[in-house]
C-alpha cells in the first residue's frame, strides 16, 4: 500500500522506492508534466469537438436580408420562423413572438464603458457581443429565474456575453447559434411552465456519452503520489468508475491534499472497479451530477506496491 510507513518519501515514486541514480526527481517531474499536459491537450480537443456538435444542434436562429451578420446592423431576430421581440408578460422575461412590434436587435461591438462602439463588420465566432433591442432600448442577458421561465432579462447597460457561433448563409439568411458566455450555453427553443419558451441547450438532444479520463501520476511532494486528471465541458457529470482492476482511488475531499491520504475522513475510496456512489459524489463535488468541467484528484493503493504512472476513470456524462 502506497502509505506514510516508507521511510523514505522524497525517493518514492508512484508507490515504490526510485533508485536515485537511474533518474533525477527533476527527470520524473518532466516526465509526469509531459503526461499532463498531453492529456490536458485531449480534454480540450475534445470539448472543442463537443462545443462544435452543440453549435451544429443549437443553429436555430436566423436574421434575414444579409450573407453576413455585422456589427451595428438592425437586424428582425427569428427562432426559426417566428420573429421574436421585446413583449411585456405577466411572468417571466417581457420577451414575445410578436413580429415587428417587439424592435429590431443589434449585436454591438465589446467597447469601453459608457460608450458605444458603431463600427460595422463582420462578427467572428469567438468574438463576445451585447444584443441590444431597439423596442425595449435595453440590452438582452442572462439572468437566473430556475427551469421554469427562461433566464433572461434586460439590462440598462451592456453586457458583452454572446457569442454568435456556427453562421451559415442560404436564401438571403445567416443562420447561426446562439452562445451564452456566462451560463456557458446555447439558447433554443424549449418549453416553459411560464413566459416565452426559450431555454438553455449544452449538448445536441441532452445525450449521454462514455469517455476514458486518464490520471497521471504527479511529483511527490509529501508523503503519497498524487494522482490528477480532468474532464472538460460543458455538460453534466453522471458516472465514476474506477478502470483498474486492482487498484483504490482515494480521491481527495474538498479542502484536503493528497497528504492526507493517511487519513480515511479526508478521501473517498473507490475500489478497484467500482463506481461512486451519488453520496460520495456530492461530497466531492458538491452535486450527484455536477457540472462538467471536473478535476479528478486522488491517491492511489494497491494490495502490493507496484510502479503505476496512469490510471483511468470510465465516466459518463450528459450533453446538457
């Protein structure tokens, strides 16, 4: 078991005593960043991937008489074919399918306070906007209502929190998705107990999917190694399981480090294919199905001490 009872910590790697002349601490330090940083480079390439699916799903609105959106311009706003403007409600955000009454909408250029930048030009996808209502003469956010109105609402000021993603023109239209920065989502048609349905989307269909997380074995610092990986987003954490056939992850507990492994009130143990239990995570991250991005921080036993540089996590999780 990979514990205090070495004597000898600085020249235990990955459970077991390094010779000191066959490689440096430095050595091992490259080597476990290296690891790091490639499946660091996987997360991302994969939430890129995902991120360009949810555009694909999300590409429901669309502004007519252009082949590309620009700065400035006062564009009709559609969900599909439904014109949508700023309309008063008894419940929820004064928003409505109400053709030409409800304003056109701009999508301005980032500027300085208090100022408005009216330059025109085309709009990146990456390239954060405000949308500002010509009816209303407020801008559009994101504000928090829960699952039964749409969270949106107007605000006085601008607030440069969208992203218009995935533009495609056809028959005098760009169609495109709409990408919300802050709650780190797509807005679509959804419905709503109460005011306009509009929701929020972070997958194409909310599917669920499996992927591999790989943790690599760190410096040791103190005491056990550490072992880390991560999961990138957006989406929803559904599953934990342990991929090793005999090891135990000790995964680390909010406000403890991987020197406190010693200690089984500070980790969560995860036997050897084994999955967490809806307890444990929502001791770990604060949720049975937190949100994705997640970071996996644990130590790691086995009934024999054995070199282990990369375990793996089978996960699924949620698209939305």
């Amino acid at each position: 078991m990979f514990c205090d009872s070495f004597t000898d910590n600085r020249n235990i790697f990955a459970g077991k005593f390094v010779d000191p002349h066959a490689s440096t601490q430095g050595d091992q330090m490259k080597r476990s960043l290296a690891r790091f940083s490639s499946l660091l480079l996987v997360g991302l390439l994969m939430t890129a991937a995902v991120r360009a699916q949810d555009a694909s799903a999300a590409k429901e609105w669309n502004v007519n008489n252009t082949s590309q959106i620009s700065y400035g311009e006062p564009y009709e706003l559609y969900d599909k074919t439904s014109q949508i403007g700023y309309g008063e409600r008894t419940f929820g955000v004064n928003l409505d399918w109400v053709g030409h009454s409800g304003g056109t909408f701009e999508f301005r250029r980032q500027a300085p306070a208090n100022t408005t930048d009216h330059r025109k030009g085309p709009i990146g996808p990456t390239e954060n906007v405000s949308i500002y209502n010509s009816k209303s003469q407020k801008y559009l956010v994101y504000q928090i209502r829960g699952d039964t109105e749409a969270e949106l609402g107007w605000s006085g000021a601008p607030s440069y929190e969208w992203q218009i993603q995935a533009q495609t023109p056809s028959s005098g239209r760009v169609y495109f998705a709409l990408y919300n920065t802050k709650v780190k989502k797509y807005l679509v048609y959804q419905v709503k107990n109460y005011g306009i349905n509009l929701g929020w989307l972070s997958g194409p269909g909310g599917e669920t999917r499996s992927f591999s997380v790989a943790m690599s074995a760190q410096q040791v610092v103190n005491g056990w190694v550490p072992y880390l990986g991560s999961m990138g987003g957006p989406g929803h954490l559904l599953s934990v399981q342990n991929a090793s056939q005999t090891a135990t992850l000790l995964f680390i507990k909010p406000g403890k480090s991987t020197t406190d492994c010693s200690d089984p009130m500070a980790t969560v143990a995860v036997g050897p294919r084994a999955s967490m239990t809806a307890d444990q995570m929502k001791t770990l991250y604060g949720s049975a199905s937190p949100p994705l991005p997640v970071n996996f921080l644990a130590c790691l036993t086995t009934p024999t001490p054995a070199s282990i540089s990369l375990t793996f996590l089978n996960i699924t999780y949620r698209t939305n």
